[in-house]
C-alpha cells in the first residue's frame, strides 16, 4: 500500500505565512503538523511524486521542483517590490522524504535532476488544505510544468548570485524574447522599460578584464585577462542581480500576458 510522500524543507525560511501555506496546482507549500505535533518545518507536497514508491526519484524529482520553486521566489519578491525578502532569500532546500518513514539519500550533493513534470499522467483532486487559489507562483509553476522557456528561465534564476550565473540566465531569456517575440534583447525593448545601456553595462562587468586586477568589481566574470577591449561602465552584484532578474521577469509576464497576483 503507498503513503503519500512529503518533503521536508529546512526550517528557518524568511518565506512569510501566505506564502508557506500556498496550495498550487503543481505543489503545495504546508506550514501543517504530522505525528500529532507542530514545529516551524515546510511541507512540500505534489501530485508528481507524491504516490511514488522510488524514493530515490521522489527525492530527485523534488529536488528539480524546489529549484523551480527558488526561481520563482526570486522573481516574485521582485515584482512584489519586497527588496527585503529578494536580497536575503535563502533558498530551500529538501531535508529528508517523508512517506512511510523518514528517508534520506545518501549522496544529497549529487548533481542530478529529473523532470517532476516528466511522464506524469497524474489527474489530481486537490483535497481542501492542498485546494489551488491564485497567485503568481501558483500560475508561474504550472507554466514551467507545460513550457520550456519558463521551465529553464526558473533553473537558472535560482542559481546562486553570481556574475557567471546572471550571464547563463540573460543568454536564455536574450533567446526566448528573439525566438518567442521577436525583440533583441541587447538593443534594449522600451515598451518594457528595458534600456540598451542597463543591458551593456550588466555585459561590460561580465565580460571584460582588461584592467588592473584591484580595478575589477569582482573577480567573479566570465573571462579571464584577453586582449578584449573593455567597453567602460560597470555593475555591481546588486544591481545586476535585479536587472537580469527583471529582464526574465519581463520576459515570462509579457509572453504569456500573465497578471501579477500577490
């Protein structure tokens, strides 16, 4: 007989209330008790894992979810303007699979992800406490269940801050807005209050090293010395953080025309 599974999140979250007790069509974040006792844990339930007995897949399949889950915190805090929660997000992480018993792998650093949304055929009744109700992670979810451009703009949001890491998510949002929309993202697109020297100006600080070494504003680039001219300008960290998170959030809202629920 199967047990519905559960992942366990680390405890200490940032995430406020209404957002650790969202019910969502692919997921559902549940501050609930089991074993008759409450603590300040997250529950992390789907219907893409949730009836399967591999708990080895259970563990990766979640563990993909989770940084889809990340990707879309990120992006957000930033549209909700919350500046708070956006610069000290510390993103979550699976503690242990609960189902019949606790379960924890034991290689949890092995680089593997499996597609939650892959081969699913699931047909789920939400049960009142998992009942779906809208929101913007409600709706950005389920649009990375159906479409690659959301599905690897999230992966990529919630890599760890870095320049080498902005750089990987502004290549894929500059090719989905050229094949999706038919806009160069290096050009700037004003209708989206994107401007040309913001794009050139993160490029500038990720790209060029052609200073003195204590000149760099981080020696976190993609290039070491070259014979590249550098093009002047440049962006710290912050900064950068929310305009390349911005572009991709303008990206997914005015592809998909999606409405900003808080």
């Amino acid at each position: 007989m199967s047990t519905s599974k559960l992942l366990l999140l680390n405890q200490e979250q940032l995430i406020p209330p209404y957002i650790r007790n969202l019910g969502g069509i692919e997921f559902s974040l549940q501050d609930y008790p089991f074993w008759n006792e409450y603590d300040e844990s997250v529950r992390l339930y789907s219907h893409h894992f949730s009836e399967n007995e591999d708990l080895v897949e259970v563990w990766y399949k979640g563990k993909t979810l989770v940084e889809l889950l990340n990707g879309a915190l990120k992006l957000y805090y930033l549209s909700y303007n919350r500046l708070d929660y956006f610069t000290e997000l510390r993103p979550l992480e699976i503690v242990d699979v609960y189902g019949n018993a606790i379960y924890k792998p034991a290689d949890i650093d092995k680089i593997l992800r499996i597609n939650p949304f892959e081969n699913d055929g699931v047909e789920y009744d939400f049960s009142q406490e998992f009942k779906p109700r809208k929101h913007f992670l409600n709706d950005i979810m389920r649009l990375s269940s159906n479409f690659n451009d959301v599905f690897e703009i999230l992966l990529f949001a919630s890599l760890q801050y870095n320049f080498v890491n902005l750089y990987k998510l502004y290549e894929t949002t500059k090719f989905y807005f050229k094949k999706e929309l038919n806009l160069n993202l290096d050009k700037g697109i004003p209708s989206l209050q994107i401007s040309k020297s913001k794009v050139g100006k993160f490029k500038n600080t990720a790209n060029f090293t052609n200073h003195h070494v204590f000149d760099l504003l981080t020696l976190d680039i993609r290039h070491g010395r070259n014979n590249d001219n550098n093009l002047g300008g440049g962006m710290d960290l912050e900064e950068a953080k929310r305009e390349v998170l911005g572009f991709a959030l303008k990206y997914i809202l005015e592809r998909y025309k999606l409405v900003f629920h808080p």
